[in-house]
C-alpha cells in the first residue's frame, strides 16, 4: 500500500504555525476565502504588529544593556567614593 507524499513547503509551515485552521481549509478542504481583500488587510496588519514587536523587543534589550551600564558605573562611583572617605 503506498502513501502519498505531498511536498512541504517553508510557505506552509508559516501559514500553518500562524493558523492550522486556516490552512487546513486553504489546503486540505481547498476552500477559498469568502473576504480576499479583508485577508490582505489583515495579512499586512499582521505584518506591521510584527515589525512594531520586533522593535519593541529590540528597544527593551537596550533598555536592559543600559540598566547594567548604569548599574556598573554606580558601582564603581560608590567605591571610588568610599575609598576617598575611608
């Protein structure tokens, strides 16, 4: 009894991570969405709510590096400042 094998491509996989349901419908049951121009708003929304997040991210990582910056040169300024006083 063979199986059939249906190529994978990296396309599915972003879509399916995104939405199984979606794909599923889009693929296996071969059904087209009712709304296409709502699909592409949404599709390039998405994109944009990424692209903010990655940012975001981006931005609290510097965020963090800085702190530990701050930190550190506290540090050294409150030892120089005991070591005179003391």
């Amino acid at each position: 009894m063979k199986h059939a094998r249906t190529l994978v491509r990296a396309s599915d996989i972003g879509l399916w991570t995104y939405c199984q349901r979606a794909w599923w419908l889009a693929r296996v049951r071969q059904v087209t969405h009712q709304h296409p121009a709502r699909l592409v708003r949404g599709t390039a929304h998405h994109e944009a709510h990424g692209k903010t997040v990655a940012q975001a991210q981006q931005y609290r990582r510097w965020g963090h590096r800085l702190l530990a910056l701050a930190m550190l040169l506290s540090g050294f300024a409150l030892a120089i400042w005991l070591w005179q006083s003391g």
